[in-house]
C-alpha cells in the first residue's frame, strides 16, 4: 500500500503542476486578457461590483489573471504541485 500511495501521490503532483495553465485559460484567464462571456469574466464582474468599480491588485481574480497572462510562478507551481500529491496520495489510500 506504502509504494501505490507515493506513487499516487507523485502523479498527483506533477499532474496539478501540468493541468494548470489549462484550467486557467478554459475557465478564460488567457495570455490576451480574460475572456469574454467566460466565467473568469464573471468572476471579474462580480469582484469589481464588490470592490465599488475596480478589481484590487492582490485579489484572487488579479492574481489568477496574472498567471493566466505570465505563467505561474514556481513558488505558485510548488503549491499547486504539493496539493496535487496530497490529494493523489489519499487517493492512494483508498484505493
């Protein structure tokens, strides 16, 4: 059970790091801006109507749109990366 947890685990991981550039750009976060008609853009109507207008720098759709437009960052990649391998890895265990 120990080796078809870490192995899980290690699949996990580097799948959350590769898929995500693709969930960011199908959800509209793309390299020309957000999408329109997308849900990103929704998500950056709703926070603009929140906020009084704008979207704050620092805000989860700023933030996302920032790596949608340059690529995640590897401090983000390692994140991501990490909670892909927790989650391949109760996986793991289950299965």
């Amino acid at each position: 059970m120990g080796l078809l947890m870490l192995i899980a685990a290690g699949v996990g991981g580097a799948g959350a790091v590769a898929a995500a550039p693709l969930v960011l750009a199908t959800v509209g976060f793309t390299g020309a801006g957000i999408a329109a008609g997308s849900f990103a853009a929704s998500m950056m109507s709703a926070t603009a109507v929140a906020s009084g207008g704008g979207v704050a720098a620092g805000s989860v759709v700023a933030v996302l749109q920032a790596a949608g437009a340059a690529g995640i960052p590897v401090v983000a990649q390692a994140a991501v990366g990490a909670t892909g391998a927790g989650v391949g890895a109760i996986l793991g265990l289950l299965i």
